[in-house]
C-alpha cells in the first residue's frame, strides 16, 4: 500500500480511520468502562446503605470492598484509554 491517498478520502476521514487502525473499539471499550463503573457505584451505594443500616456487616462488607474495586479499575482503566491517545 502506499502513503499516498488513493481512494481520494477527506484527510479527515483518513486520519479518522488510521486512528482507529491503530486503537480499534476504543469507542466501545470507553463505554463498556463507563458502564461497569456506573454499575459498580450504584452496587457499592447499595451495599454502603446496607452497612450504615447495619444489616449484616460480615456478609455486606465483603460485596462493598469488591464493588469499590470495580469502580476504582474502571477508573484506572478509562484513564489508561485515555493516555494511549495522546
């Protein structure tokens, strides 16, 4: 292939489609991390009410320590996606 534009694309488009060659579904991944991470924190709000209401603290705990370490990976891998773009 060469460098050259063949197809005649808007430069644009080009780069558009050369980005995403290199970073395919980034689009999709950052949603599917906004998603688990919204989910996580709903999760650990539910779990953080349980704990303040003191139903169950040995079996409640546990569930609320894993749903903050979804949100925090969720966090850390967004950011992560977002500095591969720059």
């Amino acid at each position: 292939m060469t460098k050259s534009n063949p197809q005649k694309l808007s430069p644009e488009k080009y780069a558009r489609l050369k980005a995403e060659a290199k970073a395919p579904y980034k689009g999709l991944r950052q949603f599917m991390y906004i998603g688990f991470g919204a989910s996580g924190l709903i999760g650990a709000f539910i779990f953080l009410a349980q704990l303040l209401a003191g139903k169950d603290v040995a079996g409640v705990l546990p569930n609320f320590a894993l749903q903050v370490g979804v949100v925090a990976l969720m966090v850390w891998l967004f950011r992560l996606e977002q500095g591969k773009s720059s």
